[in-house]
C-alpha cells in the first residue's frame, strides 16, 4: 500500500520533471531559432554609373577607391583609412582621359543609379568645378543596357586637354548614407559597383551616342561612351576574422580587396565572416546538449506520471478491499496494470519524435550567389 507521503513525493518530482524539461525544451528550441539563416528583407545595393564625354574615340583609364573619411581645406584634400569589409563610406573616382585633340575643352559626364549616388560631391584636390544636379527626362542610347538607365544623380565637369591630348578629372564624395549590405548568416555579399555598358559600340559595331533629353547643364550635347581601356578598384582590407569567399573577377591578394582590372568595372564578392561561424557552431552544441537534457527529462516526467496514476490506484483499490473485508468477501489482488517495460518503450518512442522534431528545426545552410557573372560583364 502506497503511502500518502509516497504519492507527494512522486507528485512533486513529477512536477520538478515537467518544469525542467520544458525549460530545457525552450532553450533548446530558442538556440536552434537563433541559428536558422533568415533571409534580409532587402536586396543588397547594386551601384552602377555611365561614364560620358563629348568627344568621340576618347580612351579613359580610372581608378575607384573607397576610404572611412574625407576632408578638403584650401585646395588640399585628405584622406581616412581605407574601409574594411564593405564600401559604405567615402567613393573617390578619378577618370584619366586619352587620345583626344590637343588643347581641347573635353566635357564629361557621370550618372550614376541610386545606390551609387554620392554626396556633398566636389573635385578632388579641389581641382576644378563638379556639376550636381538631377537627371532629366529620359536617356536615349544606341547601346544596351544605357537606354532607359534608373538615373538619380547627374555628376559632370569639364577637363582642359594638354599638348598630348590627356588629361584627368576626380570627384570625391560620400556614399549614400542608405547604403548598407545585410549579412545573410555568415555571409554578406558586396557588390562594389559596375560601369555600363559592358563595350563603347553598338551592336552594329559604331561607337554607342547618348542623348540626355531635358537633363540641366548637359542637355542638348551629343555624348559618346568612352573606351574604358582599364583601372583599378580597391575597398581595403579584409578584416580580421574574416575571409573572401568568392570575387568577381578573382582578387590577387586574399587579405586585401583590390582589382586591377581591363575595361569596364563590375566588382562583387562575398564575405565570410569565420567568427559568426563560430558562434553559430557553439549554439548548436548547446542547442544539441539542451535537447539531450529535455529527452531525458521527458522519460522522467512520464514515469513521474506512471508513479503518481500508480499511486492514486492502489489508494483506491486499498479502499475497495478494505470495504469488500466488512462484508466477509475477499478477492484475489488484481495483476499489475502498467508494465515498465512497456511505459519505457512509449517514453523511448516519444522522446525520439521530440528530439528529431527539434534537430530539425534548422534549415540546411543556403547558397549565397553573387549577382555577377566573370569577366566584367553584368548578368542578365
């Protein structure tokens, strides 16, 4: 006969059971969650601009950087570090220009989409005057890709050639402050920035003519896609921690984000970031051992309820026997109702279900592509 010290005893470790493995269940399913790779809510930015000039069979080589900071006093323009792991703060873009007519007035012209506007733009070294205005109605272009071009900042100057036919123009200004590249696990793609077209001709092989229809201080000129014949990009440093997945075109230097590129830029790469992985890893040897804990603790809750609905029913058939003595009638005691080997099968079955349920919870690890397709040229 179970005592009534007995059946509180095994109501409160049935309890004591219950509340630990449902806390442990909770924190192994919240450990699982935090490690599920969510998709961002938001494309990462795609910077693209169109470089112009008014002179036909111009060559131009470039260079593209990206620092922390930028000051300009007195004609003298000064520099942070350059960024690490994204381009999200200072763009400087100087454009050398070749091949023209000697002593020349040589105009240009950069439009750039949204995601590659620049802000509080001047003339690097203060050299020079920088045009900033918005674009206008349309752009007609008998290249593809510049006819219909999503404009939002129009950026242009003029250059005075030397005897040689070359000269050069740079413009300094910060990225646009809504710039920012979410990072998808431990992974954050970057797309730096492309120059269209891809070629100066025309499918027919002519050099590609634009037309700015309606547009402030470049309206009403015939422009031409220069040569791009080459240039270099460069971002900074790969940080600490992490490394360069992939690139587009491939990078020289594994721990430094620079391009040295022939023709058009269109630089992407994909950053992973090896301490979020390790976070990652640990969360789920918790997750793993939390949910160990709740299975076991889950066996032990449900021979806590055997015992307790064990308990209550020797207590009542006590009682019955006790009246059947009064009236002179005794019966044999009743077989044992619940059998261990068969509460310890169910528990096994049930705590298995629960167990694989959770390890599931965890989506397999996506496959970050970048938006870039090699050798320059901008998928479609």
């Amino acid at each position: 006969m179970v005592s009534t010290r007995q059946k509180r005893k095994a109501w409160v470790w049935f309890v004591i059971a219950l509340a630990s493995m449902l806390t442990f269940g909770g924190v192994a399913f919240l450990l699982l969650a935090m490690t599920a790779e969510k998709e961002p809510n938001e494309r990462p930015p795609q910077p693209e601009a169109v470089i112009l000039t008014n002179a036909a069979g111009t060559e131009v080589t470039y260079a593209i950087n990206y620092y922390t900071s930028s000051e300009t006093h007195s004609g003298i323009s000064t520099y942070g570090t350059q960024d690490q792991a994204t381009p999200i703060n200072t763009r400087v873009i100087t454009l050398n220009f070749h091949g023209s007519i000697p002593n020349a007035k040589l105009n240009w012209v950069i439009i750039v989409n949204n995601d590659a506007v620049m802000t509080q733009a001047i003339a690097d070294q203060a050299r020079g005057l920088v045009q900033v205005t918005q674009p206008g109605a349309s752009v007609s272009a008998s290249c593809p890709g510049l006819d219909g071009f999503a404009a939002a900042q129009v950026l242009s100057g003029q250059a005075t050639l030397d005897q040689d036919g070359n000269a050069s123009a740079s413009v300094v200004g910060g990225v646009s402050p809504g710039v920012h590249y979410p990072r998808m696990g431990e992974r954050t793609v970057v797309n730096v920035i492309s120059v269209l077209p891809a070629s100066p001709k025309n499918p027919s092989g002519r050099e590609c003519e634009v037309t700015l229809n309606g547009w402030d201080q470049v309206n009403g000129e015939l422009w031409r896609t220069p040569h791009l014949t080459g240039g270099v990009v460069r971002v900074g440093e790969v940080p600490v921690g992490s490394f360069v997945e992939s690139a587009n075109p491939p990078i020289g230097d594994p721990r430094r984000l620079s391009w040295q590129l022939q023709g058009p830029a269109d630089i992407s790469y994909t950053l992973f970031d090896s301490a979020q992985q390790g976070q990652h890893e640990r969360r789920l040897f918790y997750a793993g051992a939390a949910v160990a804990l709740a299975a076991t603790l889950l066996v032990e809750t449900v021979k806590a309820a055997l015992q307790v609905a064990y308990s209550s029913e020797e207590r009542s058939t006590a009682s019955i026997r006790r009246s059947l003595s009064s009236h002179g009638e005794v019966r044999p005691p009743e077989a044992q109702r619940t059998k261990n080997t068969v509460g310890i099968v169910t528990v096994l079955v049930i705590s298995s279900v629960v167990l694989r349920w959770l390890s599931e919870r965890r989506p397999p690890m996506s496959n970050v592509d970048t938006l870039k397709t090699s050798g320059g040229k901008r998928s479609k």
